[in-house]
C-alpha cells in the first residue's frame, strides 16, 4: 500500500479518493497482521482504517469482506463510502437490513465481495442455515463497544472464528469500554488480540482534531411542573414503604438509585422461588414503583407533554385484558390521577424549550451558524419540540424505525433522506434520538445540545463527536435544577473522566493487555474450534439426568407406537446422548446455508481436535431442526446452531416452535407463558396444542420454568387440571424443562433420536385451522375495549349478533350478565366515538 503526496494508491481504491494519513496507514498496517481492536476519536476515519484492511485482505486473500454495524442509517452509510472508495463495481457491495429478503440475502452473499449488514441479519441467516462465513476474509465489528452480553456481535464472533478458513477481525470504536476489564471481555468476546490506541495528544492525529467548549445550562422548573412531581414521588414513598415491611429495601426515599431498585427486585425473585407468597405481592409494588420512577423522570428532564402521552398509554394498558395489576393500581391511584389531571391542564412551557430556541438562535442567527443537532432521550420530546421550534427555525427529526411507545418511527428511506437533506444544508436543526449518536458521518455542526444530561460516558463522547472535527465546536447540556438530571451530570462528568483517562491508561497499557486477552484469547479460540472441553465437559455431566429423563418418556411414547419394538434402556440412552453429543455446547457447527454459498463444502477447519467444530454452513447432512422465526428471541435457536452435527433451518411455522422429524414437532413455553396461554382470549394453549396434535403423530409441549405453580395467583389445581387435559384428552406429551439451556439439550436428544436411531426424516407441515363463524364472531366482539370472550359470548347470545351489540344502547348491555356500568361505556365510547 503505498503513500502519496495526495492520497493512498491501492488497485482496489479510487485513484486519489483516500487522503493519506500516517496514523490511519499505521493502524491498517497492525491491524493485518492480527485480530485487531482499533481505538481512535470520534470523526478521525475508523471506517477508513477498516476499509484499507479490507482492500488489502480482498486483494491478496480473496473472499468476501463483511462489515457489521449496529443500525441501518450506519450500514447504509458505510456502503456509500465503500462504493464511492472502493474500486469494484457497486452490484458487489451489498447491503443486508431486514428489508432484504432472506432468500435475496441468501444469493447475493455467495455473490458478494464486500456485505455491509446490521448484525441481527447476519445472526438469523446464520441460525437460519441461509450463509457460510467459510470465505469471509476479513470482518469488521463498528461500534464494537456493543459485543456484551448476548448481543449479536458476540454470537457472530464465535461463529466466525470456527467456520472462517481464513480469518481476521477488526473492531473498531472510539470509546471501548468504561474500564479495562469491559474492555478485555469485548476483545475475548470478540477474538481480537491485539490493541492499537491513538488519542487526540498523538502528534500524528492532533493536527486532524480540534477543542469543543462543553457549557452546562441550569433551568428551574416551574411550580407547576413541581407539584405533578411531588403528588408522584408521594405514591413512591407508599409504595417503598410497603416494600420496606417486607425487608427487601431499608429506604423510603423516592430517589433511591437504580442499583436499589435492581438489588430489590434481586431480593424479590429469591422470595418468588422459594414459593413466598409476599414475593410475588412485592414484585408487584416494585413494578408500580419503576412506572412511577419513569414518570417523575419524564416529567423533571423531559416535558410535561411527554409525561402527558405516558399516563395516556398507562391508562390504556390498565383497560386492556391482561393487563397487570400494577398498571391497573397506578392509574387507580388517587394521587396518580391527580397528577394526571395536572398534567392535561398544563399550558405553559418547560423550561428547557425555551432554552434550546434561544441556544439556537444564539448559534444559527447572532453568530451566524448553520447546522446543529439538539438530542433527546424521548421519542415523545423529540416530537414536541419539533413542533416548538418550527416556527422559529427550519427544523426535522430524526428516530428510529420502530413504532416505539405510541410514537410512529421512521423508514430507513426517510432516515437517509433526511440526512442527505442536512447534509445538503437544506434545513438547520436536526432534533434526533440516540439513533444518531454512533458513528453516522453527520456533518459538521456548529452546536450540539443535550436536552438531558447522558449517564454514560460513551454516549456522551458519542454525541459530542458530531462537532469539532473541522473545526472548533460547542456543546451544551440542558440540565433542569434539584432533579434526577443533575445526578446524571455528576455521573456523566465522572464517567467522562474515567473514560478520558482509562483511553490513555489502555494506550499505557496495551501491551498488558495484548499479553491477557492473548492467552485468554487463544484460549477462547481454541474453545471456538474444540467446544471448550471444561464447557462440554460440564455439561455433558448435567445433561446426562435430563437425558436419561427425556429417554425414559420417549421411550415409553414409542412402545406404544411401534408395538413393543426393542427399544433401548436407560443406559443406552445415556450412552447414545453421549455419543451424539460430545464437546456439543461449545461447539460451533455452522449448518446455515440453504440456497447460500453453493461454494462451501463445509470442510472443518478446526484442527484434529476430536471435539473440534465442523463448520457445516451450506452442508445437507446432518440432524435438522426446523425453528420458528419467532423463537429468535430466545437463546434456543443460536445454541442449536453451534451444535456439532445439527443443521438448523428457520421458518414460519404455521403449527409449533420447533419440527424434529416428520412426527415429532414441540410447542414451547415458558411457565409464565403457559398460564397466560390459559388464558389467552385471542388464542388458547389448547387451540395451539390441538393443531399441533392434528399435524404431527407425536405433538409434544415444553414448558421451561420452575416457577410454574406461582404465576399470576392462580389456583394450581387449575393449572393441574390443564396438564392434566393437554395430556389425557389431546395426547400431548409435556416435559418440563428448568431452562433455555434444558430445553436445548432435551430438543437435540429428541432430534437425534428421531433422525439418526429411528431414521426417520424432518417434514413440516400442519396450518392453522380456520376459525368457525361463532369463533370469528366471538372474537369481534371480544375485542371492543378488551372485553374477553366470557363477556362476548354472554352479548352474543343475549343479543343473537355482531350487529344488535354493536347497535345495542347502554341501558339495554347493563342487561347482559357480567356488563357493568364502566364496561357498557367502553364499548358505546369505542364502538360509537369518531375515529381520529
């Protein structure tokens, strides 16, 4: 890669396009020669130290690059520079967002030589058996700091490095971690084990940076504002006070921090298992307690409109069926309820709006500014003051896509118009929520506001990285007097010291740090490759009950079907677990292209370890497990994927959660679930389980959970007497499981047991039935104002049709059993109120 006056000359790169900056060139250069996490400010070209790599990877390697970033405003950016940067037809830069199909996505992969995607993609396509990352070359994680927990970044990881033949990794972010330890977990969790730190006191990056003045601005609210507070937090000492009998906290105090709160509600859960009823009653109060939190901080920090749209949604999840007791007590409150009415009758304006107009008219009109962003925490906030400052200021927002509390989000299409349209300095003011905090190229902004103070520092720096790139830049935080702002100040000042700090010790450091996450690294890819045999070995010995368990059932399931065939005993179960399962739950097999990558042959590329991970990705043999897109959400689905020897397959079931064979299909649940499933209006476990009893010869239900007898105070016998049907009358086999990680094991035996000792073969089928006239009328009517289908049914028969209950006056539904005067008036406000 050679260096120029006046740009980089690469035979992937455009002529010119790259001006060359030593400090860019110096961390491309490490990061080819190892898994490489890459720390640099905000603004300073991380995508251009990633895409560098990747021209040499791509040029000497082969393969296809995969660039990974959290959000689609991100992927779509980072495509554009991509094709603008990279000297390769457009067509062979890809985007993959969930508004690409999957059987698209699945062709253009094998066709791709750059794929830029949200992670969530890739994680389904990967469960889903749609790609291979067999020739992925090299793969870029941005905003790297996210790869905790069971974030998709971290599942991806793992795969990558027991299915690549040739690996390499780069992560990239500007603010890592809070501390070297999260810092160490994102590296292992990513397999990087090299580090490369460049500050902004680095002599070869401080000629590209520039200060930003960060000012802090008080407001005080008005008394008004104040007293809707007050008649809150009073509610919250109650309800503290009621928690406080029941020895899970020692404070009545309405500011109590969210550390209490969580060690309370750990408190709460050990009382829940162990069958304490004050448990349950507890966790309750707690809810209620967070809800309230939640409107006292939306009405100090926020704005009284906000508060006002909460208390609407509260009140209408209070009406719903099903709906919690702690939503139901809230807005029954009478000091909940007076502060509602405050609220509503609330015409003045919060503070801090008037603050944010004259910040802006400071910078746009006295000195003459252009552009500048104001950041909000509240979708609702954003929306109003939007609605504020367009009378003064031309002025868009900018969220997230998803309809989030009430609030309609934004296209991924109007997201990027929008910005091309700031960009294009056709409007000034761009009033965003955090989806534009990290990494989007906003352009250069003559102010950044925070309307609220941002509790952690990587947000903040994440934020205040839209302005001084080019230039000097401002920014300033709202911050509303006496409130819980002004603790997230002192957090947010704290959190940014440390993290300005850690940068400079991590740069100190680095070596320390390669030497850890080396060997721990190595570690962990040797887990990669072989499974971690301290993992498998842990587990084979836990699992090894919960097989024998599962054998035994099935096995009595199968004499009765197949006429006294010999059937195995215990032990020979227990051995056949074994045998089909060693080193499974470390293990990476990759089954995960159907109609993907035609060129994967899925050969290992693990070692000899006899536990190693076969990547199977595009692979047909093998056990097959057919999942539920809707079981993404659980952990099942990627732990089955890892499995050596198991292809697993996603679709949209029409009958159960997971196909075994062509006989065996299970429906799961957890415990909760099973008894809200009970009493499910819209459609019943039995309605689920009947399908499924008619699709497959063998329907079985897992319900997942210890806790199944203490949900929702429900009579236990009347939980019996469900199992006892599902079992007696429909013939559906219920195993319980303790966990996610039990009910893995127990669908893998079943799997293996179908396909492999009974050689039978996996067949989807089944479909919902259709509904008979009287259910179809059933379910109109128990729609209106969340009524349920006892009180529809007592209208119907009543009345004799949809039509005369719709028509039906007042006085005339008070007739009808179980119609109380606040149930006729529901109905006649839905039925017969305008719609708006």
């Amino acid at each position: 890669m050679a260096t120029e006056a006046t740009g980089i000359d690469h035979p992937l790169l455009v002529d010119d396009f790259l001006q060359s900056r030593r400090y860019q060139l110096r961390l491309a250069d490490a990061a080819l020669d190892d898994h490489t996490l890459v720390c640099l400010p905000t603004g300073l070209g991380k995508t251009t130290v990633s895409l560098l790599v990747t021209a040499r990877r791509l040029h000497e390697a082969g393969g296809t690059a995969l660039f990974l970033a959290p959000t689609k405003p991100l992927v779509q950016q980072h495509a554009e520079f991509y094709r603008e940067a990279m000297a390769i037809p457009d067509d062979e830069i890809v985007v993959f967002t969930g508004d690409v199909k999957p059987e698209d996505r699945a062709a253009l992969f094998g066709d791709a030589r750059v794929v830029i995607a949200t992670p969530q993609v890739i994680e389904n396509d990967l469960v889903g058996n749609r790609i291979s990352l067999r020739d992925v070359t090299h793969l870029t994680f941005d905003e790297c700091h996210r790869a905790t927990g069971d974030y998709a970044y971290v599942y991806i990881a793992e795969r990558y490095h027991a299915d690549a033949a040739d690996p390499l990794v780069t992560g990239m972010s500007a603010s890592p971690g809070g501390d070297i330890e999260e810092i160490e977990t994102v590296c292992e969790n990513l397999g990087l084990t090299n580090v490369e730190v460049m500050t902004e006191e680095d002599a070869d990056v401080d000629e590209y940076t520039h200060d930003t003045d960060v000012r802090w601005e008080r407001v005080t609210l008005p008394e008004e504002v104040l007293e809707i507070r007050d008649a809150l937090n009073e509610v919250i000492k109650d309800r503290l006070e009621k928690l406080k009998s029941l020895g899970v906290t020692n404070t009545t105090s309405p500011d109590l921090s969210q550390r209490d709160l969580n060690e309370m509600r750990g408190k709460l859960k050990r009382m829940m298992d162990n069958d304490q009823s004050d448990g349950y009653k507890g966790m309750s109060t707690h809810a209620e307690v967070m809800k309230l939190r939640r409107a006292v901080e939306l009405v100090e920090t926020q704005s009284v409109e906000s508060v006002r749209r909460y208390f609407e949604r509260q009140r209408e999840a209070a009406r719903s069926s099903g709906a919690s007791k702690a939503s139901q007590r809230m807005v029954a409150e009478p000091k909940v309820r007076e502060a509602m009415r405050k609220a509503e009758s609330f015409d003045g304006l919060h503070p801090k709006f008037s603050k944010a107009r004259i910040l802006l008219a400071e910078t746009l009109g006295i000195n003459e500014g252009e552009r500048a962003i104001l950041f909000t925490e509240s979708r609702d906030t954003a929306e109003a003051l939007v609605e504020f400052l367009e009378a003064s200021f031309d002025v868009r927002k900018f969220v997230g896509q998803g309809d989030k509390e009430g609030s309609d989000g934004m296209s991924q299409k109007q997201q990027q118009e929008t910005l091309e349209e700031f960009k294009a300095g056709e409007f000034e003011v761009l009033v965003s929520t955090s989806v534009a905090e990290e990494g989007l190229d906003v352009p250069e902004v003559d102010l950044v506001c925070f309307y609220e103070p941002v509790p952690t520092a990587i947000r903040s720096i994440q934020r205040k990285g839209r302005t001084g790139r080019q230039a000097e830049g401002k920014v300033v935080v709202l911050m509303a007097e006496d409130t819980r702002d002004e603790a997230f100040f002192w957090i947010s000042r704290r959190r940014e010291k440390e993290m300005a700090s850690q940068l400079a010790d991590l740069k100190a450091a680095t070596d320390d740090i390669e030497d850890m996450v080396g060997d721990d690294g190595q570690a962990g890819l040797d887990a990669f490759a072989g499974g971690g045999s301290a993992a498998a070995d842990a587990d084979g010995a836990t699992g090894s009950d919960a097989d024998d368990a599962t054998g035994e059932t099935a096995a009595a399931a199968d004499a009765d079907a197949d006429g006294g065939d010999d059937d195995p005993g215990l032990t020979d179960f227990a051995a056949e677990a074994r045998e089909g399962g060693d080193g499974e739950n470390g293990a990476q097999d990759d089954g995960n292209s159907r109609g993907g990558d035609d060129g994967a042959d899925g050969d290992s590329h693990a070692g000899n370890d006899e536990n190693a991970v076969v990547a199977t990705a595009g692979v047909d043999e093998g056990v097959e497990v057919v999942i539920d897109q809707r079981e993404l959400d659980s952990s099942i689905a990627k732990d089955l994927s890892t499995r050596d020897g198991l292809l697993t397959r996603l679709e949209t079931l029409a009958v159960g959660d997971y196909v075994l064979s062509d006989r065996v299909a299970v429906e799961r649940k957890s415990a909760a679930d099973f008894v809200d499933s009970m009493l499910d209006s819209d459609r019943s476990m039995f309605e689920q389980v009947g399908e499924l009893s008619r699709a497959y010869a063998r329907p079985v239900l897992v319900v997942e959970g210890t806790n199944l007898y203490g949900q929702r105070d429900i009579d236990p016998n009347a939980i019996r007497g469900a199992l006892a049907s599902l079992a007696v009358d429909f013939g559906i086999s219920v195993l319980r499981t303790e966990g996610e990680t039990d009910t893995t094991e127990l669908l893998a035996t079943i799997a293996r047991r179908e396909q492999e000792t009974r050689d039978r073969e996996v067949s989807v089928h089944g479909e919902k039935t259709t509904k008979t006239r009287a259910e179809q009328q059933e379910y109109v009517v128990s729609s209106i104002a969340d009524i349920g289908p006892i009180t529809a049914r007592a209208l119907l028969e009543h009345f004799g049709s949809v039509e005369a209950v719709m028509t039906a006056p007042e006085d005339d539904l008070l007739e009808v059993e179980g119609v109380g005067p606040v149930t006729a008036e529901r109905i006649r406000e839905v039925v017969g109120s305008e719609y708006e």
